[in-house]
C-alpha cells in the first residue's frame, strides 16, 4: 500500500482530521516486476545496475521520463539502500486499487 498527503491543514498533521486530501493505492509486488519487464529491467539487469552504483561509483541514475524508473542511492543511511522510483502516475495505472479521499469525500478506481 503507497498513500501520499496531498494537502493537510498545516505542514505536519497528527491526526487523520489534519489530512484534507490523500492518495491511496494498493499495488502488488508481481504488478511492480511485470512493469518493470515491460521496460527492460529484469532482475539480472537491476542488480548489475545495483553493483554498479555502489562498487563503481555509477551517479548516472536514470531519467525518469526517457526510461521510466529512477535509482536513488542512500549514501548517508546505514543500509545505503537503492532504491527504485516509478513514477505516481505509472503505479496508479499498475494498481489493484486507488482512491483518492478530499475532506472526507473519496473517488475509488
């Protein structure tokens, strides 16, 4: 489940009331590995991507909009994970399930 605050009523909510406007999506890992099929990135060639980053020092993290994904690398975080970002749009379109909620009002998928 990915759910991202669109707007709340002050910079950090507390409670569900200080959300006026959210995006919910329920995606499942197989929808995930079948886009990423779709454009080129099987498992083999994620992980070299993967080892090129954090053995060769490779900064070229991808262009969102040409290729689709981006890799973000956490150099300062003790995992130093990679990680995959996709594009909102794209995850919505792979869901199971989205609804978006606007002061208590929701428009499911």
């Amino acid at each position: 489940m990915l759910c991202w605050i669109d707007s709340a009523i002050n910079d950090n909510p507390k409670k569900i009331e200080d959300i006026t406007s959210a995006e919910i999506l329920l995606i499942t890992k197989e929808c995930i590995f079948e886009y990423l099929k779709e454009i080129s990135w099987n498992a083999k060639k994620l992980k070299l991507k993967s080892d090129r980053i954090r053995n060769f020092g490779d900064k070229s993290f991808g262009d969102i909009d040409e290729n689709g994904v981006k890799f973000a690398y956490s150099e300062r975080l003790v995992e130093k994970p990679i990680n995959l970002i996709i594009p909102r749009l794209k995850l919505r379109e792979i869901s199971k399930f989205s609804n978006r909620v606007n002061n208590n009002v929701s428009d499911s998928k």
